[in-house]
C-alpha cells in the first residue's frame, strides 16, 4: 500500500491582480479534480518564525500518486493555459510534494 501524497502550496496573492485571482480560483479546483486532488485543509498564515517572508496562505491537498501532481501541473494543457493566469494572480506561490512518514 502506497503512503498519501500531499500537494502543500504556499501562496501570496496579488492584491492588484483580483480577476487573475477569481479566473485561477475558478477553474483549477476543477482541474485539480480531475487529477485526484482532494482538498484536505486551507490556513491563513499568522506568522513566519526565523523567515524575512510569509506565505499568504497554505493548502493542503492530498493525492492518488505523485505522478498525479506531475501530470496537474506538467502534462495537463489546460492547466498549461491557467500558468499566465496563476503568475499574475500570485505574488509568490511555491509547491511542495510531500509524502506522509510512517
């Protein structure tokens, strides 16, 4: 039996770029979806402990594989189109694949 793989994103909106925002919001949960993503836990971040910066917020979503996350944001050519989108709509955004430790 295979540990879950976790997709974490650390992400800081755009405040000047709110449609880019609403338009990525939109349309990757459905993509995400498709790929397996199951959504696990959002949090807003209070606070950076021994970093300059912060991520806005954090997401947890949890996946079949890591071949599932490599095919979301890799190979899948609707997400391809959403990049230009998510580089406007994010400050920074990071992703992280992780797997649970047993």
């Amino acid at each position: 039996m295979e540990n879950q793989v976790f997709l974490i994103v650390e992400a800081t909106p755009n405040p000047d770029n709110q449609a880019e925002l609403q338009s990525y919001g939109s349309q990757a949960p459905t993509l995400m979806k498709k790929h397996g993503g199951i959504p696990i836990a959002r949090y807003s971040v209070e606070a950076s402990i021994g970093a300059e910066e912060k991520p806005a917020a954090i997401a947890v979503i949890s996946f079949p594989n890591r071949e599932a996350i490599q095919d979301l944001l890799v190979n899948d050519p609707d997400y391809q189109l959403l990049i230009p989108s998510r580089d406007k709509a994010f400050k920074n955004i990071k992703f992280l694949v992780c797997n649970e430790q047993v």
